[in-house]
C-alpha cells in the first residue's frame, strides 16, 4: 500500500475508533437515563464526566476536524454538499445541546433540586442526534474521505487544529475520566462475559 494511501487509511481508522468510543459513552448515559423509567436514581456524577467529556474533546476537537475534511470532500465532490452542510449543522447542535446537559447536571451535582425530564428528555434527544450522525458519517462521508483525500488533506487538517490527546481513550489519560474509565472496563468485561 502506498504511503499516502496508509495515511488515509490510518485516519479513516481513527475516525471510525472516535466514533465507536462515542457510542459506547452515549450507551453509558442512555443506561443512566433508563435508571428513571426502573424508579431508581442515576450516577449524575458519571453522566457529568460522560458529557464534559463530549464537550471538551468531540466538540472541541473531533467535530472541528470533520469540519474540515468534510469541505475538502465536498470540494472534490460536490453532490454531497448539502448532506455536509447539514453534518456541520448537526455538530453545533450537538455543541449546544451538550453543553445544556453539562450545565444541568453540574447543577444537579451541586445539590441544585429539578426534575428528571430536565435531563432526561433532552439526555435523550441529544442521543439520538448523535447517532443518527454517527451512523450518516459511517455510510456515507467515510467512504468519500478514504477515496478522495490524501496525507497533504491530513496533514493540512491536523495543521489547521491545536493538538489534544484525548483524554479518556488516549495517553496520557486525564484523571478527571478514572471513574468513568473503570464503568466502561466494568462493562466490556460484562458484555465479554455474559455467564
């Protein structure tokens, strides 16, 4: 595989793992919102961590960057204009909305007293914005990047954005994320052993 083609491929795989650890913190808090519906409370301390998370890493950095590639795509094809317009309106959406949920729940944390469907409703609906969103970009614009940009695309959109490590899945791993961390090892050893 040429080099330029390798370095495709490496950030189409990334793009694809982003994603994947984004549904499995949106299936976390959705687990956390159906505590409501049982009568029992949920960890609002793990659903804080999920969306300050959502806020200060997709949001600052994953969306962004999308932002650009999808121009570049777009550019080089234009018939998915309005479905990329459409993404990017979609991740400020999703930016306002996380950060009402961040800001509901601080105060719920902070012993502020509300009721569930301050929460709950807009919990849910920024869920399944989110992946609806996933999923259009996993249809639709992955194949397109794969296909139509190349290192210099990558390596022009990693220049235009300040680093940031993410900071629950990657190294070095924010501390703020330790609890979250151990829900999530906590569920995938569950899923891997049903028994």
């Amino acid at each position: 595989m040429a080099a330029s083609n390798t370095a495709a491929f490496d950030r189409i795989a990334l793009w694809h793992a982003e994603h994947l650890n984004f549904v499995t913190l949106l299936d976390l808090f959705e687990a956390e919102l159906d505590r409501f519906s049982r009568g029992k409370a949920p960890d609002y301390e793990l659903m804080l961590d999920i969306m300050f998370y959502m806020t200060h890493y997709p949001d600052v950095l994953h969306h962004p960057k999308e932002d650009l590639a999808f121009a570049r795509i777009a550019s080089r094809h234009p018939a998915v204009r309005s479905l990329v317009d459409g993404l990017g309106r979609e991740h400020a959406v999703l930016k306002r909305e996380g950060d009402a949920l961040v800001i509901a729940l601080d105060d719920i944390v902070n012993g502020a007293i509300t009721s569930r469907h301050h929460v709950e409703a807009p919990g849910r609906t920024y869920i399944s914005t989110f992946r609806r969103h996933i999923d259009a970009e996993e249809a639709h614009i992955l194949p397109l990047a794969a296909g139509l940009l190349d290192r210099d695309d990558w390596a022009a959109i990693d220049g235009a954005l300040q680093k940031l490590d993410d900071p629950l899945f990657g190294k070095p791993r924010d501390e703020r994320y330790a609890a979250l961390r151990r829900r999530i090892a906590r569920n995938s050893r569950a899923a891997a052993d049903p028994g």
